[in-house]
C-alpha cells in the first residue's frame, strides 16, 4: 500500500508540472506535436527512473553526515553533503548522454525533432528535483526511491502528453490574437493544475477514525467560567434595568 500510495501521490498530487512547475522550458518548447512529447517524456521517465535510486544510494552510502562508516570508523566523522548537487548532476548528466545515445541510434527522426531539447535534460530542473525532493523527504529505502522516481516521470509524461494533445487542437481554435501562442499554453496549464489539486483528497479521506475523547479538565473549566460570565452579565443588565 506504501508504494502504491507514494507512486499515487508523485504523479497526480505532488506532479512536477503542475505542483511546483519544475521543468517548464521543456514542457513548454517540446509540447507542440504529440510526437515530440512522447519521445522527450519517455525519456524523462526512463532517467528519472535511473537517477533517483542511484542518486538515494550516493546519499545513503556518501553524502550523508556519517555515512562514509561503512568504509571505516575514522571516515564516520565527515559529512559531504556539501557535495549533493555536484553529485546529482554527474549522475544525471551521465544518464543524459545515455539516452541520447540510444535515441539517436535507435531513432534519427525523433533525435532530430527533440534537437537541443534531449541534451538539455541534464539541466532540466525536473529532473534534478526529483533527486533533491527525495532527499529532503528522506525516503527511507531504496525500492520507494525506485517508485518515487517512477512516479515522478510518469507525471511529467502525463502532463506534456496532455498539454501537447491540446495545443495541436488548439491550431484549429478561434483563440483571441493577444493570447495565441504560449499566452493560452500558460492560461491552459493553469486551468490543468487546478485540476490536479482536486487529487489531494483522494488519500486523506477515510485514512483516520474518528476518536472519542472525554473533555478535558481544561475544557470543562473553560466552560463553567463562560457560563459564569453569562449568569454575570444577565444580573448586570437586571440591576441596570
């Protein structure tokens, strides 16, 4: 139930477009063919499925404030977490090349039509929000780092796939001349996290049972003292009548 809580909440409540807008230069530049966005979406998945998990292992095992005991016990004092961001992108931009590698082997047209954009996923802060949100969130395993990786791509995939299915129909729309352009993509993508807010209730409802609880000496006190200062004023007004 854990995973599939955490892998729930990573693409729909806590999605990386439409909760903290992280990666926006891609998802906006990208999203003009439905084409272009699954190949540059399926990307994003499959580093951000690499990169959080291998990034959770650096911190679990390098980064942290002790974790360098299991090398020895006199290593145990240093904490390198200074060197987080450094070692997040090493990773990420190793994965990078990666995936470019393999897109332009495997597939000329789509390399050609993602051009500066695939390489740039290095910098995408999407992705580098993914191994900082875990890190902050202190995922305790390495399996939920795995989902939570998961789960953030597929978020991401979901909303370019959806912004870019729109504005393809938007091209035949009657849209007014001063918003055509990234002027209604931004109005849209709006419109879009609003309703991505509505998911949040959905693992809050029905978790936590009601508990009945005897009232409190504090709160029985509080109430004696405003009854008195009711019965008070009522002897007030009768004297003053």
């Amino acid at each position: 139930m854990e995973y599939i809580e955490l892998l729930f909440k990573s693409i729909f409540i806590d999605n990386m477009v439409f909760a903290t807008f992280l990666g926006m230069c891609s998802y906006l530049a990208v999203s003009k063919k439905v084409d272009t966005a699954v190949g540059l979406g399926a990307a994003v998945i499959f580093v951000l499925t690499i990169t959080v998990p291998l990034n959770w292992l650096l911190d679990k095992y390098i980064l942290q404030d002790g974790a360098l005991a299991w090398v020895s016990e006199d290593f145990a004092i240093y904490d390198l977490s200074f060197l987080s961001f450094i070692m997040f992108i090493a990773t990420i931009a190793t994965m990078v090349q990666l995936v470019e590698i393999i897109v332009e082997k495997f597939s000329p047209s789509l390399y050609n039509s993602l051009g500066i954009f695939l390489p740039l996923i290095a910098v995408n802060c999407a992705i580098l929000g993914g191994s900082l949100f875990m890190q902050s969130r202190e995922i305790p395993t390495l399996s939920l780092a795995l989902t939570y990786g998961v789960g953030s791509g597929i978020g991401w995939f979901l909303a370019i796939l959806a912004i870019a299915a729109i504005r393809e129909k938007i091209r035949y729309s009657n849209v007014p001349a001063p918003l055509r352009g990234l002027g209604i993509t931004f109005i849209i993508t709006g419109l879009m996290a609003i309703g991505f807010m509505s998911f949040g209730g959905m693992l809050t409802g029905g978790d936590e049972e009601a508990v009945k609880t005897e009232p409190t000496n504090e709160l029985v006190t509080d109430v004696a003292v405003e009854k008195l200062d009711n019965e008070l004023f009522l002897e007030n007004k009768k004297e003053v009548n």
